[in-house]
C-alpha cells in the first residue's frame, strides 16, 4: 500500500484521526465521507477525509 493513496478520516464532532482508508485519486476527485464509529465519541459519527 503506497502512501500516496492513503486518507486520513477525521470524525466531525470531536476532530480525532481514528481511522486511515485508502482511495484512487484518479478516479475520486472529491472527498471521503462515511459514516464510522469513533471510539472518543462512543458513538456513530461522521467521518471525512484530511489533508
């Protein structure tokens, strides 16, 4: 895994890096969102994609 292709997700709520997740930046020009569980939180937040 190269890591050029890696994406920070960052949780919304309390701005935490819980989970990295990888992507085709040919293919994907925008964003990552998703909706994950954040352990600081201790509940299902919005996750989107850092610098």
């Amino acid at each position: 895994m190269s890591q050029d292709r890696l994406a920070k997700l960052e949780c919304t709520v309390c701005h935490a890096i819980n989970y990295y997740s990888t992507r085709n930046k040919k293919t994907i020009k925008e964003r990552l969102e998703k909706k994950k569980h954040c352990t600081h939180c201790k509940k299902h937040t919005l996750h989107k994609e850092t610098k």
